[in-house]
C-alpha cells in the first residue's frame, strides 16, 4: 500500500499506514519546505474583502459573453474577429455539449457592440423565441476557419479528475503533506471555472431584469467559499434586497411610491418571483434545462441543468444568510492555507467511503464535515482558527450585519486579525483530527465555532 492509498483509506488506521511509508528523513527535509510553503501562502493572501471581491468578479462578469464554437476552430481567426468589437481582457475554451468560448472585454460598450451585429438564427419547421442573451454562437460563413494542429486549442478542465488518477498524482509525492497540497490543487475550482460560473449568474440576471431591473443573482456557497470542488452544483439568489432598501427623497414633505401586489407571506411573494423567474428560464432561457420549480421546499427554489456551462444550478431567492455563512468560510480559508487543505482532504476521504453522497439522502454533508473541522482547529492548544464571537469583536461599524434578527457580523478587514504561531503540519493535523473525533463525546457535547 502506498501514500495515496493511505489517504482515501478509512479512519485513524488508514493514516498510519500511508505514514509508515514515508521515511523519517524524506519527510523531515520535505515538512521544512511545506511548511515555508503554507506560511508564505498565507502571508500573500488576497487582500480584498469578501464583498469587494464578489462585487469584482460580478462586474468582470458583466463585460463577458459565452460563444459556442464550431469543431477545429481556428483561435487566431477567432480572436481577429471578436477583437473587432474591442479590446479582449481575457478569453478561455472549454468543452460541453461542444466548444465554448469565454470572451471578457474591456469595457461593457464592447458587449453592445458585438451584439448589435448578431443576428437572430433563423430555424427551418419551428420558430425562434427572440431573446437577445449574451449567450451566443459563431457561424463560419467562409472559407480558412479551421485549426490545424500548430494551432490547437487548449481547453480548460471543468470536472474533477477519477480518484484512480487521483491515487497516481498522490503517489508521486514524498510526503502526506505535499500530498494534501496537491489533493486540494487538483480538485479546486479553478480561476476559469469561478469566471464562468459568475458569467452563467449574469446570463440568468439579464432574463431576471425584465421583471426587476435592479435585481442581482448572486452565486453562494461552494463558488465563492473558498473551499468549492471541480463539478460541484451552482448555487444562487435573487437577491432584491438593493430594491426594497433604495432610499427615498426627503425635505419636501411629499413622497412617492411604486403601487404593488401584496403578498399574505415573504414566503408566498418568493414562491410567486421563482414561479414566475423559473417559467421564464424555461421557456426564454438558452442552454436551461430540466428546469424544476420546487416551491414547496423548506427553501423554495429552481433547479435546472444550464448545458452550455455545463453546471447544475440551484436558484432560490433573498438567501442572505447562506451569503453570510459563504462569507464566515471564506475568511476561515484565507487565514491559513492549511484549513483548505485540512477540508478537502476529509471530504475527499469522507466521499471516497460512502459518508457523504450526491444524493439526497440522510448523510452528513460537505458543510457539516467542514464545521467539524473548522471547530478542530479552533480547540487546538495553540488555535489556528478565532472563534466567530471574536470575528464578530473585530469587526468595525461598516460590517455590522443583522439578518432575520440574527447577528451575522463578522470582520471584513483580514488584517486585524492577530493568530498564534502554530507550526503544526498537515500530516500532524490530520492524524489528531481523527483522534479528536474518535474520542469526542457527541452524546453529551456540542460543537459550537461561535464560543
């Protein structure tokens, strides 16, 4: 048995046999590095805040489009055209049900411009609904449009690779602590794979705007927590909250409003919005599949298969806690580089024995195993983790945040944080964080990140 099989094995015994394959010297040297690695990883953390970052990739989103390609697409004739309608930021390739392209520009004229020469397909035996998305298709009507093989594309990876493969990558590493780096390098979302789920929220919202405007969908959970998987489900809201909070104009002592349908419930009003929002995606959306209205739920939601990104989506509405819960883990994986790669390796482990399913079903979930290990590090002798009560006690005025009359505050200034020296490896970490368990007294005890 080697290293990697150690550590898709179950339980405490599992990691005592992937350890004695490692000798004492090897992992000696190798710890050194790894350990100058998470420290420098941690110090060159991303400075910005959890929103000013969302606030970023939405609006980088906003000045993108998704082209579906023809087979053997030649890039550099591509780009010549796209660049015609402006400046090109970024752009990447990928495949689902065919060849996309990512195209972002530098400014949102550039968007217009391209669409205002596209032109509604025209369809033999049916009838084309005329909506104008920023989802789009490139025809080739002459003749040179396609690659040869000094140009091929390369195209970005969108789902996990096989856990055999996994193995193999793990095999080659010397130690369980380069091989946790690793585990949460192949399996985390890329740059390019959050880019698109943004653009696949902005593509929603621009269907979402007829009915409201000023509305945002905005991803949570796995996108935008720091700790999302290559293929998991996107998760996101319709968030109307900027709508009902605009300010009104004071000092005339006159005032007007917008006449509304009541609803008896907030409850019933979402059920109405997602009913509505989810007819439209179904009917106008292009690429939307499957679409499900689940408005019974304890959180009522759409759900739909969007084939040309190739995510499962999950839309609810107003879902400001959930943002706030992404928020808190996001904050917990920039602390430390550590607490991702503690996470992704019990995960990994935790789907690799049939504890959690893609399912639904009674299983612990992805969530749960990561509160455990968040409330892990937190009980250390030297904690790597502050509690959420201390979060909160940094926080300035600006973060004060109260949702459903609950206390959701937390601090957004990452830099006032102060954390004690642990110097613990990963290998150390994971090991104690089955010893932890293996002996907690879930009858009589609670697990509480809060205190």
């Amino acid at each position: 048995m080697n290293g990697a099989e150690g550590l898709v094995t179950l339980g405490q015994k599992s990691y005592i046999r992937a350890r004695r394959i490692l000798t004492r010297s090897t992992f000696a040297t190798k710890a050194q590095n790894v350990k100058k690695t998470l420290q420098t990883g941690a110090a060159a953390a991303d400075k910005h805040s959890f929103s000013a970052l969302q606030e970023e990739r939405r609006e980088q989103a906003e000045r993108s489009v998704l082209i579906s390609c023809p087979p053997n697409i030649n890039q550099k004739k591509f780009l010549d055209y796209i660049c015609k309608h402006g400046d090109i930021q970024n752009h990447f390739f990928y495949q689902s049900y065919g060849i996309y392209a990512v195209v972002e520009f530098a400014t949102k004229d550039s968007v217009t411009a391209m669409k205002a020469n596209c032109s509604i397909p025209s369809v033999q035996h049916e009838t084309a609904v005329p909506f104008k998305s920023r989802l789009l298709s490139l025809k080739w009507t002459g003749q040179g449009g396609h690659s040869n093989a000094s140009n091929a594309l390369k195209f970005q990876k969108h789902l996990p690779i096989p856990v055999n493969e996994l193995t193999q990558h793990l095999s080659k590493q010397e130690s369980i602590d380069q091989q946790l780096q690793c585990l949460t390098e192949l399996y985390q979302l890329t740059d390019e794979n959050i880019i698109l789920r943004f653009l696949v929220c902005s593509l929603l919202r621009d269907i979402a705007a007829a009915y409201f405007p000023e509305c945002i969908i905005r991803p949570f959970g796995s996108t935008v927590n720091s700790f999302g998987k290559l293929g998991c489900d996107l998760d996101m809201f319709l968030d109307l909250d900027g709508i009902s909070r605009q300010n009104q104009r004071k000092g005339s002592g006159l005032s007007l409003e917008y006449q509304v349908k009541q609803g008896t419930s907030e409850r019933t009003v979402t059920q109405s919005i997602l009913s509505v929002i989810g007819e439209c995606v179904d009917q106008f959306g292009p690429g939307c599949v499957g679409v499900q209205k689940i408005l019974n739920a304890r959180c009522p939601l759409v759900r739909f298969a969007h084939q040309p990104s190739g995510f499962q989506c999950d839309l609810t509405a107003n879902n400001r806690v959930a943002m706030k819960s992404s928020e808190l883990l996001f904050v917990y994986g920039k602390l430390d580089a550590r607490v991702r790669h503690l996470v992704f390796a019990v995960r990994c482990w935790a789907r690799v024995h049939g504890i959690t399913s893609s399912i639904p079903g009674a299983w612990i979930t992805n969530f749960s195993l990561t509160v455990l290990v968040l409330f892990f590090l937190q009980r250390r002798t030297q904690p790597l983790l502050p509690t959420l009560d201390q979060l909160r006690d940094l926080a300035d005025p600006a973060d004060q945040c109260i949702i459903e009359g609950n206390d959701c505050t937390i601090v957004s200034d990452l830099s006032k944080i102060k954390l004690q020296k642990n110097t613990d490896t990963l290998e150390k970490l994971l090991q104690e964080f089955f010893e932890f368990y293996g002996n907690f007294a879930f009858s009589s005890t609670s697990i509480n990140i809060r205190k």
